[in-house]
C-alpha cells in the first residue's frame, strides 16, 4: 500500500467511524439516539484509533493535514510529501463521509432537523464568535500535535514504521483525542482536522438531503485556518524547546 492510498484509507475510516457516531447520536430513530457528548467524544477517539492502526505501517498514519504540517515544520517530514497528503486525507475524508450518508440515508430522511443532520458532516459553533471559535481550534489542534511531537516512543511520524508497541502504541493518540474533546470540544465541536471539517462539508452541500441546513461558509474557514495556526504554533513551540 502506497503512502497516498494509506492516507485515504485511514482518514475515510476516521469520518466513516466518527461521522458514524454523530450520526447515531444526532439522527432520528437510531439505536444510539440521543446517547449524548460522551458517547460522541468516545467514538471519535476510537475512531483515530482504528485509522492509526491500520495506516501507520505504510503512511505514519497522519489523517490530517495539521499534523502532516505540524511534522514538516519540525522537521519530522518531508515538505515535497505534504501535498499529496493533505489531498489524499481530502478525498478519504469525502468518501468516509460519502459512505456515513449513504449507511444513515434513512435516519436523515427521518429527521426534521437540518442543523442535526448537518452536524454529522462538518463542525459549528456553540455560541458564533469568530475570535473565540478561532481560539479553541487553534488550542484544541495545539495541544494535539504538541502531544504527538512529544510522544516517547510513538512514532506516528515517520512512514513504513510501526508504533512503539505495535497496535497497542495507537492508544495514546486515541487517548489524546478522547481528551481534547471532552476538555476542549464543547465550543466548536473540535475539528482539530482541515480535511474532516471541509471534505464532509463539501459531501454535505453535494448529497440531497431533504430540508438540509446552510453550510455556512462564512464559518468554514475556522476549522480550516485554526488547526493549520494550531499545529504551527506547537511545532515553533517544540523546536524552541529542544
């Protein structure tokens, strides 16, 4: 498996697993229906979890376009490979996305709520402040690729090697999102991933769902912007504290 395939694969099981639990949670007539924030915060850490174990190997499983940044600022990855990774981590984050609708089709038509059916694509604000809504991507994206560039023995970073302690090694990042989320994601819905934040919104705006909310745009370029400052800021911060 090629390093482009792998980020594919690993960020369509990312929003595959994690759109999947919003989705049971935020549709109608679900089973996990209104099974709340932790359920929420607990499916999407073992949704990294399950696309870090399968993609390290080939790609160092980054699923996301912050922390490929994040590592080539700290000179952990190459620059010429960020690219194709942020553009294979879109498309695999479009497909996950793709694949959640198509599964969950008859729960949206089942729900009235627009806003509800929308948040199993892409994030939104609790409260609308561009400042603060700013701020808590780039703390929440922060803390994550501070965390992941000072990993002891987690070598997510670097392609064709395997976490420290094989599969089980993937539980620490998992742990991490688990934590961010919990702590920090009840402002905006932690993106804390350009590519799960636009991918899914742009598979929103394509797919037909019936009484579908607006994709608000003016607020898209948060999750985008804020991660990309976030993981920047923790690389500097570790390259300074070296």
């Amino acid at each position: 498996m090629t390093p482009f395939i792998a980020e594919i694969i690993g960020t369509a099981l990312l929003i595959l697993l994690g759109g999947g639990v919003v989705a049971n949670v935020s549709l109608n007539k679900t089973i996990g229906n209104n099974s709340g924030w932790i359920v929420v915060t607990t499916g999407w850490a073992l949704a990294v979890y399950v696309a870090v174990v399968v993609t390290t190997p080939f790609s160092g499983a980054h699923i996301n376009p912050a922390v490929s940044i994040g590592l080539a600022i700290a000179g952990k990855f190459s620059w010429n490979m960020v690219p194709s990774y942020i553009l294979a981590q879109m498309i695999g984050a479009m497909i996950g996305a793709s694949i959640v609708w198509l599964m969950y089709k008859d729960h949206f038509d089942a729900t009235n709520d627009g806003n509800a059916k929308k948040a199993v694509f892409c994030t939104a604000p609790a409260i609308k402040n561009t400042f603060t809504n700013l701020l808590s991507e780039i703390v929440g994206t922060f803390v994550l690729i501070f965390t992941i560039l000072n990993f002891t023995d987690a070598t997510i970073n670097e392609t064709n090697q395997i976490i420290g302690l094989g599969s089980v090694g993937a539980l620490p990042v998992a742990f991490l999102v688990w934590a961010i989320g919990l702590s920090l994601g009840g402002t905006t819905g932690y993106a804390i991933n350009p590519a799960r934040d636009l991918g899914p919104r742009i598979v929103h705006a394509i797919v037909p769902i019936k009484n579908k909310a607006s994709n608000d745009w003016s607020y898209a370029w948060i999750p985008v912007l804020g991660p990309i400052i976030g993981a920047v800021i923790a690389a500097m911060l570790t390259i300074l504290l070296a």
